[in-house]
C-alpha cells in the first residue's frame, strides 16, 4: 500500500524551486509562480507539479530550481529561463 498522496502518484513531472533563504531572497517566489503559472497555461496541472523545497545547500548559485525525472537542475534561475527550459523538455529537446 502506497501512502503517497494522489497528486504525487499521477504527477509525470516534478518541478523543484527552492526555498531557501538566499534563494527566496534571489527571487525563487517569481520562478515558483511562474512556473505554476506556465503549467496551468499549457493545460499540464494534473501531470505536473511544481513544489518549494526546503534549501538545497547551493546557496551562492539559487535560485536553484529542478525538473525530475529529468534531473535538469537550474543555477542562478530566472522566472523567463526556467519556463524555456520546461518547454524544451517537454517537447523532447
């Protein structure tokens, strides 16, 4: 018996943003919300999530923002940026 929550199960791809101090002060909440608002626009809610994490230790590199199953990590991420990088995975580059 899984106890993952239902959203985790049916998810194809997890985006991670930290949400560590420097990062926060580095604008990871613009990447966060605009990744979120980037999946909604494309219809991918139900088969994406994107979620804060706790800090990831690349303090002096964050934002850092990750894309699983993939395992594309973004340094010094920006909202414009970590969107791109979405769609190319997505669309197999």
């Amino acid at each position: 018996m899984s106890t993952l929550p239902k959203r985790l199960k049916r998810a194809e791809l997890t985006v991670l943003v930290c949400g560590g101090k420097d990062c926060r002060a580095n604008g990871s909440k613009a990447v966060r919300r605009a990744l979120r608002a980037h999946v909604k626009a494309l219809g991918l809610r139900k088969s994406t999530l994107v979620l804060q994490t706790k800090c990831t230790g690349n303090c002096k590199r964050g934002p850092i923002c990750g894309i699983q199953p993939h395992n594309v990590w973004l340094a010094e991420a920006d909202p414009a940026r970590a969107c791109a990088v979405l769609d190319d995975l997505l669309n197999g580059e």
